[in-house]
C-alpha cells in the first residue's frame, strides 16, 4: 500500500502506571489530533536532527528530569521514523525540551502539565 502523506503517531507516557497520551499529525497543511499541529510541525521542520538518538560516545550530564517516556512512530518527510525519548539525563532532557511542542504542547520549557 503506497503512503500518499505523512502521518506521524505521538505518544506520551507521563510516568509508571499512567496512561498514554496519543496524538496523530500531519503537516503540509498541519493537522490531526495533537492539540497544537502548528507549533508541533514548526519544530520538526526547524529543529535539527528531531529523530536522532543520543550518539553513543556523547557525554551527558547525570540528572534526572522525570519519569515521562515518549515516541514517535510514522512517516516523516518520506522517512520512516520510530524514535524514543526519555527524561533520564541532561542528553535526554536536552531532546526532550527541543521537542517540546511535539511531546508536551501548551506546557513550558517542554514539561508536561
């Protein structure tokens, strides 16, 4: 079956035992459920590497930001995505944040409300 549009699924886990929080969205118009696909295609359009993992030889800083988890499964811009983000040190943090229309929309600094 041919994929005639992106379509990207967003989900967030706030912590252990809480449930999910799904989203659809597309962009070119920006649309589906996610409660601000504007803001949500703005930064996958700006913000570099947005599906990129934490390289492996990085170097991170050892806070913990939170027990919130998150994917991003779909198609993007022809791509096939399937990332995970994480709140488990600064490296993970820093993702999180710069995604944070997408992951926490209408929340500050990219954290959950």
């Amino acid at each position: 079956m041919a994929i005639d549009r992106e379509l990207l699924v967003v989900t967030v886990i706030d912590g252990p035992g809480q449930e999910p929080r799904r989203w659809t969205l597309t962009c070119d118009p920006p649309g589906g459920s996610h409660p601000d696909p504007a803001a949500a295609c703005h930064v996958l359009d700006t913000v570099r590497g947005p599906f990129a993992p934490v390289p492996p030889d990085m170097r991170c800083l050892q806070v913990y930001g939170g027990p919130e988890t998150a994917t991003i499964t779909g198609t993007w811009r022809g791509v096939e995505v399937d990332a995970s983000y994480r709140r488990t040190d600064g490296c993970e943090i820093a993702r999180w944040t710069k995604l944070g229309a997408v992951l926490s929309p209408g929340s500050p600094a990219g954290r959950p409300v």
